[in-house]
C-alpha cells in the first residue's frame, strides 16, 4: 500500500539555520498518526512545511502520488489537505458560524448545510455559540471551531498542530475523542502534532518522535508509550 | 498634606482642599508651560525689525481656566468615593444609539436626497444655498473617498496611507483626457463638434476607474508581503511618489502650475448653459449657474451610493469574506485554501477604483487640478475618517465623514470667539481648528475606541441577522 502522504528526507531552513534535518514520515490512509516532540524540535516545522510555507529546501512530500513540495499554500490546502493551524487561528471578529462557512468558501458551499448539520452533532457547543463572534469563545471552543472550520473544507488528511495548547484535561478529551470518532466512523486520516505525549500516543495508531529536526523513534504508539526513552523524556510527571 | 497652597483644609485632608491643591498646581504649571509658547510673541511691525510683546494676561486665562476646570472635575467627576456605574449595564450612549440605530439609515438617506432642497428653502434662494450645497459635495466626496478605503483598510486590514495618490490618479486621468486636443480632435471629427467637452466626464469616469484600479495593482505587487507598519510606510511612500512625478513630470503634467479648464459637468449631454440647447432651456427653467453645483451633489450621491451598494454586494460574495478573513489571519486563511496574493490584490484594486472615481469626480467639480490637493494630509484625513467611523462599518464612515468635514467647516465660523470680552478681534479662529478638531478626535477614541459605530453585522446568518457586538473584544480588535 503506498502512503496517503509521504514526506521523504525532507530539510527545512529559517535562513539559514537547518529546522528539519532530513525526516522521513508516513501516513497512510485511515490512521491517525501523531507526531510528538519537545518544544523547537521541529514539530511545528514539519506541519508548516507539508503546507508548503516555509518550503522543503531538499526532498519531497507527496501527497496521494501528486508531489506537492513545491506548490503554493493555498493549492496544497484545496487537495483534500485541511489544517488547524497551530494557536487556532480563528477569525477573531467573524462568528462561529462566518468562520465555518469560510471553511468552505473554496469549494462553493456545495455541501455547506450537510456539513454544518455534523459538525453541530461533532461539537454541540459551536451550536450554541453560532452567532458569536469567534474571539469571545472559550479557549476549548475556539479549538472546536479551528477542527471544524477545517473540516468544513471536507478534508481526506486532517493535519492538527497542538489542539490541546493551554486547553483543561477534560476539553482535551473531549477533542481527542472527537478526532477518534472521525477516525472510526468517517475513516478520516488524521495528522496530529502534540506535545501531550500520553494522549496523543495513546489514540494515535502511529508515532513519531522527533528531537532536533530528526525522527528518532517510530513505531505504534502503545509501543513507544512503552519505551523507557519515551517514558523518561515525555511522561514522567503524570497524567 | 501640609501643602500651604490648600489653607485651612491642611490639617484635615478633606476632598475640597485636595481638589484645590491640585487645581492651583496644574494652574501654576499650565502658566510656566504656556509662558513660553503664548506668552512672548514676536510680531512684524511693517517693513521693521521683529519686535518681542507679551502676552502674560493670555497665559494667566489659560492657567485659571485649567484650573477652575480640573477644580471641577476633581468636586464631580473625578470626586474619590463616587459610585462608578456599574460596568454590566449599557452606557446612556448606547442606549441612544440602540433607539436611533433601526431609525439611522434611512433618515441619513433620505437627508442625503432631500438636502439641497432643505439648503434652498432654508437659505430661501438658489444663489444663497450654493455654500450649503458645496458643503454637501464636499462632505459627499469625503463619504465617498472614506467608503473606497474602507474596502482596503476596514475590510481586508491593510492599512494603506497613500490612498490620495489613486484619488491623483483619477483626477488627473479626467484632467488630462478632458483636455486632450487630439481626443477632442478626433472625437469632432467622428462624434460631433462638441461631443468631447460635453461627454468627457461620462466617458472618462470608468477609464479613471480603471486606470486608479489598475495603480492599486501596482502599488498592490511589491507590498503583498508587508503588513501593518511596514505596509503603512510603504503606501505612505507610494502616495508621495505620485505627488512627486506630478510635480517634477511638467510636459505631461504642467508641474505645480497645474491642469485648469477642465471641461464642466454636463446633464448626460447636456451643457449647464444659458444657451437654447442649455439644461434650463431644454427642461423650461430659468437660467440659474446653481442647476450644475444640484446636480453635482447628486452625481456625488450616487457615486457615492454606487460605493456602497458595490461593497455590500462584494461583502457577501467570497472574495468579500475572504477580505474580513484576511484581516483577522492571513495564515487561517491560507489553510483554508484562500489565495491570499489574489485577495490583497483585489482589495486594494477595488478600493483604488473607487478613490479613482472620486478622483474623476473633484477634477471635474473643482476644474482645476494640481498637486497641491494631493498631499499626505488628504490621506490622513480619509484614514481618519474610516477609523473614527469604526472600521468596516459603511454607516459609521458616513456619520465620520459628516462630522470631521463639516465639524472642520463649521469650526471656520467661530468668530464668535472675537468679540472682546473673548480673545480679541486678533484672535484668528480658524488658526485654531485643527487643534479643536484633534481634541475631538481624541475624545472619540477615549469613548468610543472601536470607532462611531463599533458593531458589525454578519454577512452571513443563520434564520436571522444578529448584530455582533463590539463589546468583549480587545481594542483594535473589534
């Protein structure tokens, strides 16, 4: 089976100083694969990069056999690719409900109503707040309406950068268990970047572990959450 | 609070001896201050040497005035212990707006259709009313100019202080077409003797249009990257450069001298003369020089309509909300698939645009055009005028563009402040306008930070049309 999107020896440069040393990364169709780091190893990075801003100065990503490396942002995000971005990101002055329906403004709102119908079952609360401006929500709300103005886009590959930054444990679970349920019920592929190892690993099929701009570990995420190196850099403190 | 200036409340620190305290120090301090400033002056006595006066008395007024005020606000206002009112309840102000909000629009358009009548029957004559109508075309262009930026700065968020160079450029398009000999030449010779002088406007107004778009592209390319700051900086400069070429490019346009008869507005076609074929002879009028200011004010009313009716439209169309999504996130709006190079560029073509059709417009009102009307100041003031308004919000310009335009006008008329009991027949008021009116910008944005009129309505709704509040959000913000 060839990978849904394939990122090969991929280095990155802010100027010139190197932020991805090469990584290799695999996501195949209908896993949700988390990548987990500590902060500056080149998350962040990897996300943006795929996205096409800043571009890969070396190697490829591919994106279901079409190589996107060096295609506008704007081109990568219009072929089924939707990202949260990192910090949410929301249309501050826009309501809830102008922000998710400029997650569909690309493809014309062929499917708006449909669309907003589930993301109302996926996340009840941005019913409620529908006519409110996004910069009033919640911080846990605004990373609702970030996942589901994405998905408004009617993604195949979900890219997610942090959606639990600065949220209470119990909002986290609530967007972790929605992404699973996407996941299951939807078969939707899901790329998620986090620094909340123990969660991230425990839904993920798949892991990577990346520590200054490389990919050290890889392998299912019940495996890494039992590799002591995992354990004693990322865990240790408690969930 | 052993201070003797504050007497017998020294001892026992009452709120009246602490005001009074305060109000002699800022007293003192406002005389030392303006002692300086206003109390030596040097005057040109003929032909003579400079000769110094002095101007103690002036300096002691301003100081007992600071003083008496700051004793007042400090007894009422300022009064420690006074009870705020509560931060939850909606300010008297808001209420106010609340009742005259579903009224405004409506009343404000039709002020706009009905106002040369209501000058001429106040006035009682058309040749008196022709300073109240000029105002109007003034502020209308005002109203005008402030919704073509609004597009730029209240709807895609570039701030862009250069916006008199596309109102330049449509100006001088109209001048240079209008007056264009071979133009007129050739349109003799195909169209008819005096087809170019009577249809110039009505011909040129969408090529300035175009060509003010097309400038809006330009100076669009090399700031796609630049926000805030340096995007201001940038179009500050812009707007100069054309200044600048309009100078120094003399044989194509006459330099400082400037471009002067510019042909008049014409009723579609037809001259505003007393001749046979004139508007009054064909319409069976009296021959009156004011038919042309009336009808100006109305073809500045409906450009002005035009304006506004066109970023309605374009504000529910996508490219109008990927211009509000631009504003709030340049890289959400990436990740959503939004060309963002393609937005900006639109923004700043269709706002240009419109500043070009303003442009068109003061060439052919004024018939004289020179750099000299297109210095930085213009665009400070159409800048102000949309941030005053609230960002983004068509009525709230209006309402801005009304009260700084005609504010400033009126502030003219203040020769009440001669008579002598006041500040003298020397006293020049109009000296002084701009200083009331940066006090009255001031005040605005201590009150009302977010503008006139803060609150927004979504472009798209759900069953009904809410009004988002510009509450809760930060400043600058909402």
């Amino acid at each position: 089976m060839t990978a849904m999107l394939s990122v090969t020896g991929v280095k990155t440069y802010y100027g010139n100083i190197v932020a991805l040393k090469g990584v290799d990364v695999e996501v195949n169709e209908g896993e949700i694969v988390t990548l987990i780091g500590a902060n500056g190893a080149g998350k962040s990075t990897l996300m943006m990069t795929i996205c096409g801003s800043p571009r890969a100065r070396e190697g490829s990503v591919v994106f279901n056999g079409r190589d996107i490396t060096n295609l506008p942002t704007h081109e990568i995000m219009r072929l089924k690719i939707a990202q949260s971005p990192e910090g949410r990101r929301i249309f501050g002055r826009m309501t809830v409900y102008e922000n998710l329906q400029m997650g569909a403004a690309v493809d014309g709102n062929t499917h708006f109503q449909d669309d907003l119908e589930r993301m109302f079952t996926l996340f009840p609360r941005l019913k409620e707040r529908l006519h409110q401006r996004g910069g009033t929500l919640s911080g846990g709300e605004q990373q609702m309406l970030a996942i589901a103005r994405a998905l408004m886009t009617r993604p195949r590959l979900l890219l997610l950068d942090e959606p639990s930054l600065g949220l209470a444990p119990l909002v986290v679970k609530q967007i972790f268990d929605a992404i699973r349920d996407l996941n299951r019920t939807e078969g939707l592929t899901v790329f998620l970047v986090e620094q909340n190892a123990y969660h991230a690993l425990k839904l993920a099929h798949r892991g990577y572990v990346m520590v200054n701009g490389v990919v050290t570990m890889s392998g299912t995420g019940k495996e890494l959450l039992e590799r002591p190196e995992v354990k004693a850099a990322y865990l240790e403190g408690g969930h | 609070m052993s201070s003797p200036l504050a007497g017998d409340g020294a001892a026992r620190p009452s709120p009246f001896a602490a005001a009074l305290k305060d109000a002699v120090v800022s007293g003192v301090i406002t005389f030392l201050l303006f002692l300086p400033l206003v109390g030596f002056r040097a005057t040109e006595s003929g032909s003579g040497p400079l000769t110094l006066t002095y101007r103690f008395g002036l300096c002691a007024t301003f100081a007992i005035l600071v003083a008496v005020l700051r004793l007042v606000l400090h007894l009422t206002i300022w009064r420690p212990g006074r009870q705020k009112a509560a931060r939850g309840t909606p300010s008297p102000l808001a209420a106010v707006g609340g009742f005259i909000s579903p009224m405004a629009k409506p009343a404000f358009f039709a002020l706009a259709l009905f106002y040369p009548l209501i000058a001429i029957v106040v006035t009682g004559g058309l040749t008196p009313s022709r300073y109240w109508i000029d105002l109007g075309i003034y502020i209308g262009s005002y109203v005008m100019l402030g919704w073509g930026l609004n597009i730029v700065v209240g709807l895609a968020g570039l701030l862009d202080l250069g916006y008199v160079a596309f109102y330049a450029v449509g100006a001088y398009a109209f001048a240079l077409l209008s007056t264009s000999v071979p133009i007129n030449d050739w349109m003799a010779g195909h169209l008819g003797e005096n087809f170019w002088a009577l249809w110039s406007f009505w011909v040129c107004l969408p090529v300035c249009g175009i060509l003010a778009a097309m400038w809006g592209v330009i100076l669009g390319f090399p700031v796609l990257r630049l926000r805030g700051d340096y995007l201001a900086i940038v179009t500050l400069a812009f707007g100069e450069i054309i200044r600048l070429v309009l100078i120094n490019w003399t044989d194509f346009t006459n330099g400082g001298a400037g471009i002067a008869s510019i042909p008049p507005i014409s009723f579609f076609g037809i001259p505003f003369t007393a001749a046979d074929d004139g508007f009054a002879a064909r319409f069976g009028l009296t021959f009156d020089p004011m038919h042309r200011i009336i009808f100006l004010y109305f073809v500045i009313v409906a450009l002005s309509l035009l304006t506004a009716l066109a970023t309605l439209r374009l504000r529910r169309m996508p490219v109008g909300r990927a211009w509000e999504a631009l504003r709030e996130d340049e890289i959400a709006c990436r990740s959503l698939g939004i060309n963002t190079t393609l937005t900006k560029l639109t923004a700043f073509a269709t706002g240009a645009m419109f500043g070009g059709f303003a442009g068109a417009f003061f060439a052919v009102r004024v018939r004289f055009v020179s750099p000299e009307s297109f210095t930085f100041i213009e665009s400070a003031m159409i800048l102000a005028i949309v941030v005053l308004g609230g960002m983004g919000s068509q009525m709230g310009v209006a309402a801005a563009a009304v009260f700084m335009i005609g504010g400033m006008e009126m502030l003219r008329n203040l020769s009440f402040l001669k008579s002598d009991w006041l500040l003298g027949p020397d006293f020049d008021p109009t000296l002084y306008r701009m200083l009331i009116f940066g006090f009255a910008m001031v005040a605005v944005m201590v009150w009302r930070p977010r503008g006139l009129v803060s609150g927004r309505l979504a472009t798209i709704f759900l069953k009904e049309r809410k009004k988002v509040s510009g509450d809760l959000v930060k400043e600058g913000h909402g």
